[in-house]
C-alpha cells in the first residue's frame, strides 16, 4: 500500500507518544506494521536517497504537532504527547490534520508565516491538495526531481543536434571525468576510430594502462532503440579481440532483449542508455554547470543539548 502523507500519519503519532516517550524509528517501525507496510515500503527513499520516506513524513508529522503544543521535546530526539495533546485524544477524532492544528494558536502564527504570511490559515480545500498532502521537504525534492528530468532531457536533445565528432568528445570528458583513460589527447587518440556515424575505440580503464575497455556509441534518436542484434554483433568483437570488457553507449535505449542478453555473458558489457548517459553527465558535471546553490539548515539538537 502507499505510505500515507504525512497529515494521515497525525493521528497514529499522537497515540504513540501518548504511551511514553518515543522517537521518530521507532513510532516507524510500530506504523509500518500497522499498516502492513512491506520492507520495499519501508525502505523507500526521498528522491535524494538521504533519508526514508516513511521517515521523513513523521519527521514533518512530529514538527508541526510539536509547533501546535500537542507533543514535547524532554530530551533530544525524543518526544511525548503534552497535556493539550493528551486533550485531544480524549476526544476520539477522526483525525488530526493541519486544518484542525490551525484551531491553535501557537500553530496559526508558525503556519501563517511559513506560508509566507498570510493573516489566515490555508485550509486543505481551498488550496491544491498535493501541497498540504506532502511535506515541505518533498514539495522541494520534487521541484528537484522535475528540474532534473527537464535538464536530461535537454542534455540528449543537443546530443542529437550536434555532429557524431561532438558526441565522440561528450563521451570522451565522460569517462575522463569519471576516472578511465589518461589525459585528453591520449583517449581522443584512441576514440577517435569514427566508425557508422557513432564511435567506437578503446580507452584504457587505468591511467597506467593496465587494463582496457572497449567502447561502442550509437547516436540514436530516443525512438530508436538499440536490439539485441547490434549488442550480439558488438559482443562478437570483444570475443575477436579477446577483449573481457565493454561498455555500449547510446542516445537512445535497448530493448529488453537486449538487456537480457548481456545479463548471461561471460564478458563484462555495460550498457549506457539515454537516460543513464545523462544522469552521469549531470553526476560528473559534463555539459552542465551550477546554476544556483541552495543551502538549507537544520536545527543542531547536541548544541542546545546541556549537560545534567
């Protein structure tokens, strides 16, 4: 089942911490078996894999229940429901939401200016549902993710506007900047074997040259996959050159057969597709550059923690 946005993770925080003191793994881990939530569910990741997202939901969950005064913080990390807290569950709700934490002052004030300063409360059904659904955090890994998927796509679309000689260099400052090869000139040299309007050569996979990985290219457009013929046809000449090692990159993608035919060789085929080309561009800063950097802080708890 999905995991629930974090307003729903409200109310099944506030029983938890009724019965004593509590942190965030470990009100998780009792959520996750309520709800029957697989390993795959509980290991989920934000986009930036830094943190659970199951996690992160009941991270923002506690944050704004704490704001509204409904739990406390006695020591760092941990956190129990508060007389007020306790109030409200006697109360049987349905459930706890930021409408109904917005019934509290201390909550009203935080809200009003985190939104930017409004004199009254968002409420869920005026506003679009995905921005109270999710949590700050995730509202900003996903402007992230979307900027990112805009960016990879604009990196295959002037591949495919410039010349076979330009894809032959994006792929050489790939690998160069990824580790393989030794300087620039040296891989040119050994890439530079143009073959049917892609490339293929020979870089070597250490700057002392002790090992080598072949290299084929296809500068395909996206519609245009890559079958399992072309990688056959390429891992017969690794076996003519007694080759062990190559990697296939394209603009565009493989099919599934492929992907399944490299799965079961005896030699060590890589291959790159459209997408994955493009994440290692970004990764290793080839083609782009840092348009603007944003820094976001979090309060240090062992800072405010005194000594008892």
């Amino acid at each position: 089942m999905p995991i629930p946005d974090y307003q729903s993770l409200m109310l099944p925080l506030l029983k938890h911490a009724t019965r004593g003191e509590t942190r965030v793994p470990e009100v998780a881990e009792k959520v996750a078996d309520e709800l029957g939530l697989t390993q795959e569910e509980r290991e989920q990741m934000l986009p930036s894999a830094r943190q659970r997202l199951l996690h992160n939901r009941i991270h923002w969950a506690k944050s704004y229940m704490v704001k509204a005064g409904l739990l406390e913080q006695p020591r760092r990390g941990a956190f129990v429901a508060s007389e007020q807290g306790r109030a409200l569950l006697a109360r049987n709700p349905e459930k706890i939401d930021v409408e109904m934490l917005s019934q509290y002052p201390e909550f009203r004030e935080f809200y009003r200016r985190a939104r930017g300063g409004d004199d009254a409360i968002v409420h869920p059904e005026e506003s679009k549902p995905s921005i109270d659904e999710v949590t700050p955090e995730e509202q900003i890994e996903a402007a992230y993710s979307a900027l990112r998927s805009a960016l990879r796509q604009d990196l295959i679309l002037r591949i495919l506007q410039n010349s076979p000689s330009f894809f032959e260099n994006v792929i050489i400052d790939l690998l160069l900047a990824m580790g393989y090869g030794g300087s620039h000139r040296s891989a040119a040299a050994q890439l530079g074997r143009s073959g049917d309007g892609g490339v293929d050569g020979i870089i070597n996979e250490d700057r002392l040259g002790l090992d080598r990985v072949y290299i084929q290219a296809k500068r395909y457009a996206q519609e245009n996959s890559i079958g399992r013929s072309d990688v056959q046809a390429f891992v017969g000449s690794l076996v003519g050159l007694g080759a062990s090692k190559g990697v296939f990159v394209t603009t565009s993608s493989f099919s599934s057969q492929a992907q399944e035919f490299v799965r079961h060789l005896s030699q060590r085929v890589i291959l790159i597709d459209g997408a994955r080309l493009t994440e290692l561009m970004i990764e290793h800063n080839v083609g782009v550059r840092v348009s603007r950097a944003i820094e976001f802080k979090r309060l240090d708890e062992d800072y405010f923690a005194e000594d008892e």
